[in-house]
C-alpha cells in the first residue's frame, strides 16, 4: 500500500435508533471534496430518543450550525486501530498516531430513552443487498466503486491463483476496507453511571462480512505494496477486535436479541423522570469510522471512491432476559 490519502467525493451517514417498540430516526449527512463541507442531524418522536452532543442540552433536532464545526476539517487517510480506540497512521508506513477528524471520523454521540428495555445494538447488515443509488431500512456500508488498471502484477487472493497482471482492469470498492467501532463510554453527565472501564462495551465491526480478506493478510494490499516498492515489510504480529456479523434477533418476537455479539450500550437509569413520570436511561458512545490500512482491500484501486454508511441501532431484550 503507497502512502496516499482516499478523498471521499460523498460520505452520507445516517444513524437510525429504534428505541423498544417505537423508531426514532436521527441522521447525518455529509458531503465532502477533501474536507466536510455540510452536515446535519436530526430526530424525531418526542421523548422516546432524544440526542445531544454535551449530554446536557437534549433536543429532537440539532442543526447544521452545531454540527459543522466537528468536522470541517477532515481527510480520510488509510489508519490502522487493532482496538478501535487508538489509532495508527497505514500499517505500512511509519507509525505516526492518526488524528480523529483530520484521519479517521470519530464523534460522541449521547442518547436517552424512557422505554423499559435500554439494551441498545447494532442490527441489521444489509451491505450485500443495497446498490449506491438505493436504500433499505438497516446497517450497510456500500460505495460506487472505482475502476482502477493495475501497474504491477500482484496476489490479489486469497487463493493462490487469484493474480492480477499489470494492466488488468476492474471494479474495486472502498467500502471493503471500512471499519466501524463503537465504543461505550462511562457518561460524565449522569453521576449514576458508577461502572468501572472494564464494564464497558467495546465493538469493531467489519460490514464486509469476508473475514479471508480481513486484517493482515499476505495477499491484495500487503503483496501490491510489495510489488510497488520492493521493499518488505513484515505482517503484524496482533489480531484485531473484529467483528463479521451483527446479532440476530428472534423471527418470532422483533425486540428479542438471540446473541449479545454487537451489543453496544447499555443505557444508565439516570434517577429521574420526565414530564410523564417515566423513568429516564441515559448513555454515551463514541463512533470511530475508518478506512482499515491493513486490510486486503485498502490498496490504491479504492482512491476517489464514492461511500454511503447507514447504521442502525435497536433497543433490545437481551438473550439472558425473556420476560
């Protein structure tokens, strides 16, 4: 992989929260040539999910005006994070730490609910059923793809005869090399959340779904790099944190979660009540979206592409809970 920069010409991100038996929707659009240049979020459905970007000042709608400011900045370059927490400019370049919003995307987001289930996941990855200009109702990462003639012949993998040639053509996606973390943090603003770091929750997510061509491989990105520079690298020695799937829910009953596997937060009772006399739950995450440097896929073929990121959270009953 060359040192180099991917330019996301549009990134449209849309986090939907469906609370526990009613949706609330909450967006964020934007649009960007090297930097952000707009940005908006909202909600809808009164007190049943409610946004805030300081956990004090809670609303339905937070305007464009609040939000530009948090990323007016940024360029997406190829990082690499084994946690999802600290991040490393490319694997194949000299180790630098990577800077939220100038690298990689990354925002908290607050949120509270007044629903009795205050289990919240990430659901639904429909990645493999939605083309660039459609939609669907649920979690995908997508993009429009670039063509791209390969100047080297290279092991693309992950099986030993898949080669490119030099001067072979194809369609590649950036969305292949996306990772989406989301990260529970102990919130501030509600002296109740008494819980130690390690209580937390912690979730990578690769909505790819092709773990062969994950982390570290020897072949696509890491065997381009090689062919391009002739200069060898050695492949990293940790795993990351990953994810290839989301937790399914029952068939049988839409707010029953069967595993725990991209639980995402747990929601703190806050001690006290709104207007209607409803018990107030209350979290705080942190979303860290990035292009993988050393994933099989993060290789000059992806520079200019196009992406769209939805993601959807529900609130759930957790599979140790059936009542």
């Amino acid at each position: 992989m060359s040192i180099k920069k991917l330019y996301i010409s549009l990134l449209t991100l849309i986090l939907m929260f469906v609370t526990f038996g009613t949706m609330t929707f909450a967006w964020i659009s934007l649009s960007t040539i090297n930097n952000i240049e707009g940005l908006s979020l909202a909600a809808s459905g009164g007190d049943e999910l409610q946004i805030s970007l300081d956990g004090i000042n809670y609303s339905s709608m937070l305007t464009a005006e609040q939000l530009y400011e948090m990323f007016d900045t940024i360029s997406l370059v190829d990082v690499t994070s084994t946690d999802g927490i600290y991040f490393e400019t490319g694997g194949t370049r000299d180790k630098a730490e990577a800077i939220a919003n100038e690298h990689y995307l990354s925002f908290d987001l607050w949120f509270q609910t007044t629903v009795r289930e205050h289990h919240v996941y990430l659901v639904n990855n429909v990645s493999d059923r939605v083309a660039y200009d459609t939609s669907a109702n649920g979690t995908f990462v997508i993009s429009q793809g670039v063509m791209w003639t390969s100047k080297h012949d290279f092991w693309y993998g992950p099986e030993a005869e898949d080669i490119i040639y030099k001067g072979d053509e194809g369609l590649y996606y950036a969305s292949d090399s996306v990772r989406v973390a989301v990260i529970e943090l102990k919130d501030e603003t509600n002296p109740n959340d008494l819980r130690q770091e390690d209580e937390l929750k912690k979730f990578i997510f690769d909505p790819s779904g092709d773990e062969l061509r994950g982390y570290g491989v020897p072949y696509g990105q890491f065997s381009y790099y090689f062919q391009s520079t002739r200069h060898h690298i050695g492949l990293p020695q940790t795993t990351q944190e990953v994810s290839y799937r989301l937790t399914e829910i029952d068939p049988f009953n839409p707010y029953q979660a069967l595993d725990n596997d991209s639980l995402i937060a747990i929601l703190q009772d806050t001690q006290t009540v709104n207007e209607a006399g409803k018990s107030v739950y209350q979290g705080k995450v942190r979303i860290n979206i990035w292009i993988e440097g050393w994933d099989a896929d993060a290789f000059d073929s992806i520079e200019n592409d196009r992406l769209k990121i939805q993601l959807q959270f529900k609130a759930l009953i957790p599979p140790q809970i059936t009542d």
